[in-house]
C-alpha cells in the first residue's frame, strides 16, 4: 500500500511539473507574440535613405519588422505623404545630405494622434508614385519600403493628387502645414477592411500543370479579376500576396497579411490530385488533421513546395505548438468557420458545382494566422477535365469572382454585427 500511495504522489506531482511548464510555455509564448505582433518598428540606420535626381525621388525605410503602410500624394503644394502603423522613428535625420538638384524642399515627421507615424516631404516639383512596395526578409524579418517618384506634367499631377480635406481628417495640422494651427483633429472615418488575396504557387513551384496550363498562372489571373471587382464594389481594400509569377514561402504570405494589416486571408488554388477524381469547388479551413486523404495530400504538398526554398516547417507541428494554436484560435476559428460556410453559400446561389464535401479541413500552414479568419479555396480540380474548363473560361470565372464577393460582403456585415455583440 505504501508502494502504490508513493506511486500516487509521484504521479500527482509529475501532473503538477506538467500543469506548471505549460503554463509558462503559455506565459512565455504569449510575451513572444506580443513582441512579435504588437511590438513597435524601428527605424534602422542601414538601408534607409532619400535620393534622387532632377526628375526623379527614391525613398528608403529599413524596418525593423514589417509594419501597414499608405502613400498619399498632395498636389498645392506638391507634398508626398507616408503614413505607418506603428513606428520609431530614432533619431536619424533622413535627407539631410541632400543637393539642390533632388527635388524635395523640406522634410518633417512625427506621429498621429491615433498612433500612426507621419512622413511628410515638401516637392519641387510635380512627381508621381511609379513604385510602391515592401519587401519582408525571410531570414531576419526585417523590411525594407521602397517608394519611388517620376516627374509627371502638371496637369497629370493634378488629376491624381489626393484630397487634401479628405486627409486633414486623419492628421495634426501642424505635420501637414508646420504654420497651421494645431485645432482639435476631428475622428477619422472608419477604414475599409482589407482581404489578403492569397494566389496559390508561382517561380519556382508552379503547382498543378495539365495540357500546357499551370495552377500558378490560373490563381494569379483570378486574383486579379476577384480584386478589381472588390475594389469596384469599393466595401473592401484589397491587398496580394504577389502579383507576379515569383515564389513567396508560406510564411511570407502570412507576413505580407499582416503587414498590410489584413482582416481576412483567402487563399486560391486549384490542385490536381493523383486519382483525379476530385471535382468542383472546396473551401478549406486549418485542422491539425486534415478532414480526408486528399486534404491531408494537398496540405502536404504545400508544404513540400516551401521545403524548395529551403524553408523547414516541421518545427510547427509539434504538441505544444498545437496547444497555443488551439488557445490563439478561440476567437479566431468561429469567424472563419463562418466565413467559410458563407462562401459555399454565395456560391451554391451562383449555381457554382461544389465538391461533394464542400467545406474541408487541413493542415495547411497558410492557413495559421491566428489573428485573422482565414480560408483556402480550391476553385476546382485541374484533374478534372469539367474543371479545367471552367477555370480557363471568363464567364465562369467572372461568375465565381461575384459569388466571392457576394458572400465576403455577407459574411462581414453579419461578422460586424456579432462582434458588436461579444463586446457588450
């Protein structure tokens, strides 16, 4: 008896180191995500810089993490206006070795009231936006924002400046016109959401190819044609996580949404399978297992494919990844659910075929933001030969684009509504 009450105590104890390691793995992971995701950037001495020439300006902000930004043109007096969510800006004094030849009067910075940081360049001269983008590091995490300007006529510059009462809602007077008065800055006008559309593939893994046609060519058009129809119904921004036939590892994509500041991730592809037997479209959602064979296959190729730039995932699938997983998606994991059921939804009333298992789960590292409902679509099979031609056909494809965009629409009033809820 004494044996086994020792045994006992030994077991109840061993229960108790358990129960106290995980919850300072919980602490610990916890105090990570918070330097990761909430951390403010910083401005990094190397790499940033402002040049040009006569008829052209170059700017350069090296980050220490990736963070949402938006560019602004002003046209009386010409001004470029850089905005940032959230940045130290240090005490680097940007542009000061400039010549006269540079087209740029003056430059001011500082921070917003509602915590964005404020770059504000006085122009010489009309110039206008031709290169816009932000580059994540795969190895360090740092970004780096590149901005470049060419001279445009007058007339030109004119016509694509943005309002400049439109943005005096959103900043101090006093960064926009250093002579203004600094009156009370009226409440900003609620943001759009922005989708992360996510085109599966591309360089170096084409993904899926049947007669000549490739998946990553397939995606990339969709993604296209799904955002200009978003931005057409202009209830959403639209953001991609690549707009050319280039590899982006999987957790580039996740970082590109979260630099960007995404609210929702939906990622496109249309993969073959080995039995080609599969047909119509699947809306899948993250699941530490995956709901079928397929799944299971098709996560597992997404993964090998990001293996080819020499990027190992295996460290994201052990136990107790999967517990603060599980923990992080408390909140996160109905609304993609809900998302998911609203896209088989639009697109049942858009008479679109579906799988005879339309929504799915896998263990797709796409899908593992945490802070954003996200959905992978399969929009058809290329092992499919009925597939196949819809997805190389305009009027299916235009078809399936109003579907999404319908039941996005729908999803995000009904999403606005219940968080409206949870927070009374």
């Amino acid at each position: 008896m004494r044996s086994t009450g020792q045994q006992s105590e030994r077991s109840r104890r061993g229960v108790l180191h358990l129960l106290v390691a995980a919850m300072l793995v919980l602490c610990c992971a916890h105090a990570v995500a918070q330097t990761t995701l909430g951390a403010q950037a910083r401005l990094l001495d190397t790499g940033t810089a402002l040049r040009g020439q006569a008829d052209q300006l170059e700017l350069r902000l090296a980050l220490s993490q990736p963070v949402p930004y938006r560019v602004r043109i002003l046209a009386s007096a010409p001004r470029l206006v850089v905005d940032l969510n959230t940045l130290d800006w240090g005490a680097q004094e940007l542009g000061a070795d400039l010549t006269r030849a540079v087209p740029v009067n003056a430059l001011r910075k500082g921070h917003l009231p509602d915590g964005w940081a404020r770059m504000v360049i006085d122009l010489s001269a009309p110039l206008a936006l031709s290169l816009s983008e932000q580059q994540v590091s795969d190895t360090t995490g740092e970004a780096l924002i590149r901005l470049e300007l060419q001279r445009v006529p007058l007339e030109e510059f004119e016509a694509m400046a943005h309002s400049e009462t439109t943005l005096a809602v959103q900043t101090s007077p006093a960064l926009l016109h250093p002579d203004a008065p600094a009156d009370a800055t009226p409440p900003a006008p609620p943001r759009r959401p922005l989708v992360m559309l996510d085109p599966g593939h591309g360089g170096i893994d084409p993904g899926a190819e049947r007669d000549g046609v490739r998946e990553a060519d397939i995606v990339l058009d969709f993604a296209r044609e799904l955002r200009a129809l978003l931005l057409r119904r202009g209830h959403f921004d639209v953001g991609m996580t690549r707009d050319a036939d280039e590899f982006v590892s999987l957790h580039g994509r996740i970082r590109a949404a979260r630099a960007a500041g995404a609210d929702l991730f939906v990622s496109l592809h249309a993969d073959a399978l080995p039995e080609g037997i599969a047909t119509g479209t699947v809306v899948y959602l993250l699941g530490d297992e995956a709901s079928d064979d397929s799944a299971a296959y098709l996560a597992e190729r997404h993964d090998r494919a990001d293996m080819l730039a020499g990027v190992d995932l295996s460290r994201n699938t052990d136990d107790i990844a999967r517990v603060l997983m599980s923990v992080a998606w408390q909140d996160t994991q109905p609304r993609a659910r809900a998302l998911a059921d609203a896209l088989i939804a639009g697109m049942a009333d858009s008479n679109i075929r579906m799988h005879r298992r339309p929504v799915q789960s896998g263990a797709f590292t796409v899908l593992r933001a945490v802070d954003m409902p996200s959905v992978l679509i399969e929009l058809g099979f290329m092992s499919s030969p009925r597939d196949l031609a819809n997805l190389q056909d305009s009027g299916w494809r235009a078809r399936m684009a109003e579907a999404i965009a319908d039941s996005l629409e729908a999803w995000h009033a009904t999403d606005l509504a219940q968080q409206a809820l949870r927070r009374r």
